[in-house]
C-alpha cells in the first residue's frame, strides 16, 4: 500500500470511518467489499462511482465524466500549490521520481509565475512592482 497524509480535517473524517468499518490489523484496508475483501475497481466504477458522480453532477455539469483517478491529480495540484515539496509530492502521490511526475505537471498548472510571485516577501513585491 501507499503512506498518504490528510489535513486534519479530512483526517478526522477518515478516522471515524476507520474505526467503524475497518479491521484492526496493521495492513488492514481502508476500504473493502461487503465481504471484507479488495476492492474490484470495475465493480466499484459501475455499481458506486458512476451512480454517485451522475446524481452529484448531472448532464451539463463540468465533472458529469469525472474519474476517479482525476482526485490524484487534484490532490498533487493542491500539495504543490501549498508548497509541499517535490520529492515529497511525488512521493506521496506514487512516483518514483520527481521527473516523472513534472512530465505531467509542469504543462498542467496555469498562472505559475504569478503564484510564484505572490508567495515571495513583501520588500521584493515591492521592488519589482517599481521596475
């Protein structure tokens, strides 16, 4: 399995859901079939996702056909934009390195330089507003 890490919020949530459905044991899943099993992801897109995203946003919606998988990328592209590092960004969302993982991004996160420059310090805003 893979180590991820929540902020506290969302951590919580998935601590009540732990303690509720899941196993005891260490290598327990977070998430299992009915009968305690792993999760068969073409079952899981039928019979759960596709229902729940089509009554969630209906035809016309924007996310209408949204996978699941576009929650990774979601989640790398809020990580880096809240400063996480690389190596630890790729890390947690399952690359083996950093390069692999900028392949996809770099392309994918509009407005970086104006990100970029509003995360620096005030006296240098300042100074190359003045240029």
């Amino acid at each position: 399995g893979r180590r991820t890490y929540l902020p506290p919020a969302e951590a919580s949530i998935l601590r009540v859901h732990l303690e509720r459905f899941c196993a005891r044991a260490a290598d327990a899943r977070v998430f299992t079939s009915t009968t305690g099993r792993h999760l068969d992801t073409g079952h899981l897109q039928e019979r759960a996702w596709r229902p729940a995203r089509e009554l969630a946003f209906p035809d016309g919606h924007r996310l209408h056909r949204v996978g699941r998988h576009a929650f990774r990328h979601l989640a790398v592209t809020r990580w880096l934009r809240a400063g996480v590092p690389l190596r630890t960004a790729a890390r947690w969302g399952g690359w083996n390195d950093v390069a692999t993982m900028l392949r996809w991004y770099e392309s994918r996160l509009p407005g970086d330089d104006l990100f970029a420059a509003s995360r620096m310090s005030t006296p240098v805003q300042a100074v190359a507003s003045q240029c």
